[in-house]
C-alpha cells in the first residue's frame, strides 16, 4: 500500500508539474475539493468527452444531446427527492479540532483520526448547494446547483417529445458540471465539490428494462478498454437494496482499484419510472410517451449510465503512469492511449542552432499543424530531454528533422526520424507519409 500511495504522489507532482491539474484559487491558499485543469489537463479532458460523446451520442440514430443550465429551482429537487433523507451523508464532528468526517468512512467513531479528540454524534447532512436567485433583498428565491445531470433530462423530456418526435427506446444524453457539497474532499480529483459529468437517460418500456440493462453494462465495459482504463483494475459490484440510492431498482457499481483503494468509478442504475412520475406529479405536466402505433400511452423507465469524467481521468492516469528503463537511465512515461493524449506528435531539429535544419522542421510542424492540430513544436534542451518531456506527458510520437532529412545521404533525402513512445524504437519516415501514417494511429 505504501508503494501505491507513493505513485499517487508522484501522480499529482506530475500533473503539477507539467500543467495538467492545479489546486484551486492555489495562491490564495487554495478551495478544498476544487482543482482547475491546466493546458494539458484540459486537452487531455476534452479529447475524453469527445472520445464520449462521439461514441454515445454522434455515432448513434437513438441519442439526442442536451446541454442544461447549472441551476435548478427548488421545486425540482424536492420532486427529485434530493432533499430529503436520499440525498444526506452521515456526519461526524471532532468536538476537539472541528474537523468533519463521513460517518460511513470511519471505523472508529469515538476518537478523532485527525488529533484524537472526541467525535460527537452523528447526524445527516444534505449535500445539495443551495443559491439565492433574486435582486432585492427579502425577494430572493432559493435555487440549488444540480447535484445530478439526471434531472435536467427528465424535466426536459416533454420538450424532447413535442420536437425530436423520438421512438423508444431512445436516450438523452449531456456532459457537464455537477455539485456536491462534500464533508471531506480527498484523493485528488477523485472526490471533489464540483466535477464535470458524462450521463444519459435511456428511456424503454418497463418489459425491456433487464435487457437493456445488460446492453449498456456491456458497452460501458467497451468504453473502458477503449479510453484506456486498466480492465484488471475494474470490477463490478451489485449494490444491496439498502445502499442503493433512492430512485433505484437496481444499480452496478464499476470500482477501479485506486492506490488509496478500491472506489467507484461509474454506475449503471434501473430508475424505473421514479422520477418521470415524480415530476409529472409535482408539475402538473403529462410525462407519458404516446406509441401512436400501438394506441397506447404510458410512462417509460429509465436505464442510467453515468461517468465521472474527473474519476476517469485519474483512472487512465494510473493506468497510464509507467517507470522502466530506457537506454539504461531510468524514465517515467505515461502510456496514454493515442485517441486521447494530449498531443499527438511533437516535431523537433536535431540540433537548434543550425538554422538549415530549424527551417526545415519548422515546414514540417507547419505542414502536419494543418492536419493534425495537436501537433507541438519543442526544441528546448537537447534531444535527449525532449524525448523524455513528451514522453512524461504522453506524447506517443516523436519527429526529428536531422542532416539526412535535408540528403546528407541521398537515399534518405525527405525523411525523417519517427521515435515510438512506449518502446523508443526509431523508423525512418518520408515526409510524404508522414500526416496519413499520425492520423490513422490516433483515431
């Protein structure tokens, strides 16, 4: 265990130090639970939701995207059921330093973990972030910030059946921030007060529910391997009836095996027909789905596939971190699959202070930015540092432009050298190849 919180740490000094995540509000000290994602975090986040979303949404004739405002009223969360006992964690508090733990993460609810004080009783706490949404003092009404994507789907489904005309079965999918008003955020950005989610809300009839239940644990194991996660590390759990959450009938549980512990990483729930009846009851709006064929009227259940998109990023970043040897000097890499790295290709002269070679391989970065644009230019240091900063950041080509590029020898005139991340192999590549051969690799 010692050794995998070791790695965790020299996760987090990675991203720092090479511009994927800082602390939040850092130089003020910093927000607990909060992390802002820098050049590299962001590229590296965006290429996973378009990785999602072209694979759940733009490559599918039965997905319909939304993009959903933040806030939300409080008429929609009591409906929800978010403010009541299904959305509270249990809280203890050190009587002695003041710090506030789950009450459900502690083995010990006497003594403080922190200075060994005396923990008080335990009692809920609603995780919900409540705002006031009005100009005039005494005026303001109460909204909340969305803990859940979920309910912006269900509270526009009625706008999606007077304008999509959808058929069953059929989902609505969105991307976007979510909040939690964590007692303890920990782990890195693993649990955090706001994170960005990947979810949808597949509807179906209730007779269909287990098989498409079945349908998407299958595709979530697919997305998994594909965006990189170490399947080994990845195990299902069935959630008891009494752990599940409120609105579900049935909930799988995809853990992944974190230094700090086995922790979930997505979830897959039955929600039947919970929260669609729930608002139609509350807002006075027919939520049924008219089979026009059928002549008949009801309202469909619902299968929900949710991904923590902080949570996948930190899963592919431990499955990507690797230390080997290379050229027998020790070297640390992360092994990032080619679809979602954030870059793709760095170019560089052999030497910079040769202005032929500097003009060549400026040609060649222009020539494949055009076609690639997460391509970048380095020539800082030499090329032994070059080769080992990309490889910290997950670059998994290499291009040189050397003196035979420019027909030292003739033979290998319009070549260059293409250097292989994982294994440091080198091939000679002629320039004319070179854009076809980057983009079918990272596709």
């Amino acid at each position: 265990m010692e050794k995998e919180n070791n790695k965790l740490e020299k996760i987090v000094a990675l991203c720092k130090r090479r511009g994927f995540v800082f602390q939040g509000s850092e130089i003020y000290g910093g927000l607990a639970g909060t992390w802002d994602f820098g050049h590299l975090g962001s590229k590296l986040s965006h290429n996973i939701k378009e990785l999602w979303w072209n694979r759940f949404v733009e490559s599918r004739d039965d997905m319909y995207g939304l993009e959903a405002s933040s806030m939300m009223p409080e008429s929609v969360w009591k409906a929800s059921g978010h403010l009541g006992e299904g959305f509270t964690d249990p809280m203890i508090e050190c009587t002695k330093c003041k710090r506030r733990f789950r009450a459900d993460h502690l083995e010990d609810k006497v003594k403080c973990p922190e200075c060994g004080g005396k923990l008080g009783e335990e009692r809920k706490f609603n995780t919900m972030f409540p705002v006031s949404v009005g100009s005039a003092a005494g005026s303001a009404n109460t909204a909340y910030l969305r803990g859940e994507l979920a309910q912006a789907m269900f509270v526009n489904f009625r706008n999606y059946m007077d304008t999509e005309r959808p058929k069953l079965p059929f989902g609505i999918a969105q991307i976007g921030r979510a909040y939690r008003n964590e007692i303890a955020a920990r782990d890195f950005i693993f649990r955090v007060r706001e994170w960005n989610l990947a979810e949808f809300e597949y509807f179906v009839r209730e007779k269909d529910w287990e098989e498409t239940f079945e349908m998407w644990r299958k595709e979530m194991w697919a997305w998994i391997e594909e965006v990189g996660i170490d399947k080994d590390k990845v195990h299902e759990l069935e959630v008891a009836p009494e752990d599940r959450a409120h609105y579900s009938k049935r909930t799988v549980d995809f853990e992944y095996d974190f230094s700090f512990g086995r922790k979930e990483l997505y979830g897959l729930a039955y929600r039947t027909d919970f929260d669609l009846s729930n608002h139609a009851k509350h807002s006075g709006v027919d939520m049924s789905y008219a089979d026009q064929e059928a002549g008949e009227k009801f309202v469909p259940h619902v299968i929900e596939p949710t991904f923590g998109l902080g949570r996948t990023m930190l899963a592919i970043l431990d499955s990507a971190f690797t230390e080997d040897e290379l050229g027998g000097e020790p070297r640390t890499y992360l092994k990032l699959s080619s679809k979602i790295a954030p870059v793709k290709a760095a170019v560089f002269p052999l030497l910079k202070n040769k202005p032929e070679l500097v003009e060549k391989a400026r040609e060649v970065y222009k020539m494949l930015k055009k076609e690639i644009p997460q391509v970048v230019w380095d020539d800082n240091g030499n090329i032994g540092k070059r080769y080992r900063r990309q490889d910290e950041i997950g670059t998994p080509f290499c291009i040189t432009i050397d003196f035979d590029t420019l027909g030292e020898k003739p033979e290998l005139k319009d070549t260059v050298t293409l250097r292989h991340r994982d294994t440091g192999e080198q091939e000679r590549l002629l320039l004319s190849e070179l854009a076809n051969f980057i983009s079918e690799k990272i596709k």
